[in-house]
C-alpha cells in the first residue's frame, strides 16, 4: 500500500514540475520577471521533493528544527 501511495505521489509531483516549466516558459515569454522567479522556485522545490532533499511539510521542518 505505501508503494503505490508513494508512486501515485511521486507521479503527481513529476507532473506539476512538468506543468510548472511550461509556466515558467510562458511567463518568461511574457517578460514577467517577479512571476518567473517565483514559478521556477516553485519548480525546483518540487524536483527537490522528488529527490528527497525537502520535506512535503513545511511543518515536518519546524518539528526538527523546535527537537
């Protein structure tokens, strides 16, 4: 069961990165400087989920961090 969870979620995330470079091309074409810089923010934290370098939660952080 927490296979296919974890797959179903990893596929999700791949899928929003995807969506979220297609944003960012599109607001970059529009010379949309602040929303670019955001959008590829966005973009990296989710390829950084994939991978596992960051928590899902910004709270499973702030537990660490408090411990």
């Amino acid at each position: 069961m927490s296979y296919i969870y974890s797959r179903r979620r990893t596929e999700t995330l791949d899928y929003l990165q995807a969506m979220l470079g297609q944003l960012r091309t599109m607001a970059e074409a529009e010379r949309c400087d602040m929303l670019t810089y955001l959008i590829e923010m966005a973009y990296l934290e989710a390829g950084d989920i994939i991978r596992g370098e960051r928590p899902i939660n910004v709270d499973q952080t702030q537990r660490i961090d408090t411990a």
